[in-house]
C-alpha cells in the first residue's frame, strides 16, 4: 500500500510459486489474493528452480488468470530444465501479459528465459501485440552488443540471432534453400537482423559455390571452367587443414586472388618471434619482426605483447599503419586452435581461427600449418587483408 501511495508501480514477484502451489495450492493464491489488495498491479508466477515443464506452468497459470479476472499476470522462467523459453509461451498461451527474462538468457545456473528467442516468438509466431519488438530486425545486433558488453562469446547457434541459424551446407541443401528459402528457415532472416549463409567446405558442389560467390558479392561465372579449377583447389586446402565455414573473408579472399579480382595491398617479406625472459621480471615476452612490403617500400617493424600472436597483430599492423590508417581500427575477438588428427601429436596439422572486428563488421579468418605460429600468421594477414579489401569496396560505392 504504501508503494502504491507513493505513487509507484507494484508488480509482485512470487517466488517459488509453482512449487508453492503444487504443494499447497490455498496458501499459494492467498499469496497473491494479498498482493492484490494491497495495490500489486502485476502478479508474476516463479518457477523459481527452472523445474516445471510445460503442461505444468500452463495448466497453474490458467488457473490464476481465472481466480482473477482482470488481474494483469506474469510468468518469471529459469531454463534449468532446457524449456525456459516454452514454459514462458506457454504461460503467454495460458493468460499472462508479462514475461520476464533476459537477454540471451543471461542468468543464474542455466540462465534465465531467453527473451532474444521469446520476443520473436511471441511477434512473428503467436502474433501477440507488445511494448517491446517494434524494432526486431535490430535483435541480432542487440543480441551481440550485449555480448560484447558482458565480454561473452556469442553463442553461434542461438536461435533466431546466432551466425549458424540460417546456415546452409551441401550441395543439394543449399540448392533448394536458395530456389524456397522456407524448405530450410523457419522465418525471414532479415526479420530479426540475421542473414542467409552458405557454408563452403569439401561438400560444396558448384552450385554452392556460386550461392556463396552472390552472397559475398562477387560476379562469377557458372559455367566457367575456372570454377571446377577453384573447387579442385578448395578441396586440396581443405585435405591441408583449411576449413572456411567459420572463415568467410579467408573465402572471399581466396576467390578473389584466384579470380584476379584484386592486386594485395601489402607483401610478407619474412617474419620471426622470439619467445624470452628478461631478466628484470619474470613474466615471459614474445617479440615479433616482420618485413612488409606496401606500395613499393619495406617496413621493417618489431613488436612485444605476452603472446606470439598479439605481437605479430601490432608488428603487422604498425608495418600497415602508415599506408593504411583504418587498420587501426581492427581487434582481434577471438582466437581458437584445432589440432587435426595426426599419428603424431607434436608434429600435428594446425588449424587457426581468428575472428575480427572493426567496430562495424565482424569477419573470420583462417590458417593451417604443422607449424602454430606460421597459421596464425597466415590468418592474421586475412584478416588484415580483409580489412582493407573491404574498406576499398565501401568506398568504391
């Protein structure tokens, strides 16, 4: 009462109220009997250990829309049973107008309702009319600036918004997602921010690769005997080590170089690190020298970081920096290392994945080699390539 005097609004959260009323199911209305009168203008239903399936919180939450007629309520969901977003519909189904959750489903244990996959749901699927969601094609980029905040790994797979959700392999999948989207994607993908993706890999036949070409906007022709040539290459890089699935601009860098469609922006002349302790602390310092070649003159640049690869990025980038000044710009996101099978661990194949950002665009490169440092390196140039090679394009248009 004295909220609503003071002129708030009162929304009563009841916790536990799932198991509270499966175990005295009196008691648990009472509950909200009382928050009512006392001026709650929403009642929110818990399940606050993330337990109760679907016909559960449908079934209690139609009883409570019925006990109060005209009584706004909410469901609160935790996902500890893998159905945080279905209880929360199902809740929808069932009466409530309030759904609380996260952000993708950011939470304790297994995180709470994930409202990145509710709000589409609720909007494209169930039709509902809603405060929220009147920008969806912007989710996808609010989904991963969140990430980015939390410093968190987006999930690729997330549905609705992750990079793999409206991905296609396979020559004859592919195929028919091009000619009926719908065959494969539940939704439009420009709905909610995302895109269509072809993924490119030894199971790729010709009419994937001309998808994946439209896609990154280049003009190939199908027809050409150039495109049997690349395939044969793409899979020999693929029997090597090289996956680009994950790797569109290392793609998109490979077509273009076999097609002539553009001339390198720098040259790698040669590249050492040194891995070493000083003597004045402990901590080990790697120190990278790399020769580039931009324009007709060789940078000669050296630079320290506590890893290899950051200290090949700066040298890289300080060599770039004066010929090219948006390289500053690039960060480096992520970076994973995949040891392909061998008879011998030590002297294994490397796979290198880096993914980069500029603060507009995010692109992933790649690199293999029996040596760690040299894929690294080669997919740190890619992406360094990317950049500029992008940049070119933007101003071009």
């Amino acid at each position: 009462c004295y909220l609503k005097e003071a002129g708030r609004e009162v929304i009563y959260d009841a916790e536990h109220f799932f198991d509270g009323y499966l175990d005295d199911s009196d008691y648990a209305m009472s509950t909200l009997e009382a928050a009512i009168n006392g001026g709650a203008e929403f009642v929110v239903l818990c399940d606050t250990n993330g337990g109760k399936l679907v016909s559960e919180i449908e079934e209690i939450t139609a009883k409570v829309v019925s006990r109060f007629p005209g009584v706004p309520v909410g469901v609160h969901c935790h996902n500890d049973s893998g159905v945080g977003v279905a209880v929360s519909l199902a809740g929808v189904d069932a009466g409530a107008t309030m759904v609380q959750g996260t952000m993708n489903g950011y939470g304790e244990r297994n995180g709470n309702a994930n409202l990145t996959s509710i709000i589409p749901n609720l909007v494209l699927k169930m039709h509902r009319k809603m405060y929220c969601g009147q920008n969806l094609e912007e989710l996808r980029d609010l989904s991963l600036y969140i990430d980015d905040l939390a410093n968190v790994r987006s999930d690729n797979r997330a549905p609705f918004v992750g990079s793999s959700s409206f991905a296609h392999k396979g020559g004859v999948h592919a195929n028919a997602a091009l000619k009926v989207a719908r065959s494969y994607e539940h939704i439009q993908p420009e709905s909610v921010g995302n895109r269509q993706r072809i993924l490119i890999s030894d199971m790729s036949g010709r009419s994937s690769l001309m998808m994946k070409a439209k896609e990154l906007g280049m003009e190939v022709d199908e027809k050409s005997s150039q495109m049997k040539d690349f395939l044969d290459q793409l899979k020999e890089l693929e029997h090597k080590g090289y996956e680009y699935e994950a790797a569109d601009a290392s793609f998109k860098l490979l077509l273009s170089n076999f097609l002539n469609h553009h001339s390198p922006f720098f040259v790698l002349h040669g590249f050492r690190v040194i891995e070493g302790r000083r003597d004045d602390h402990q901590a080990v310092v790697s120190e990278a020298t790399v020769k580039v070649e931009v324009n007709g003159k060789i940078h000669h640049c050296v630079a320290e970081s506590t890893g290899p690869v950051s200290a090949l990025y700066k040298a890289i980038r300080a060599a770039l920096a004066g010929d090219y000044p948006a390289i500053r710009e690039v960060e480096l996101r992520d970076f994973k290392v995949r040891i392909l099978e061998s008879e011998s661990g030590v002297d294994a194949q490397t796979r290198v994945f880096i993914e980069s950002s500029d603060g507009k665009d995010i692109w992933g490169t790649v690199g293999a080699s029996d040596n760690i440092v040299a894929a690294s390196l080669e997919a740190l140039l890619d992406a360094a390539e990317y950049k500029l090679l992008k940049d070119e394009k933007s101003r071009q248009v």
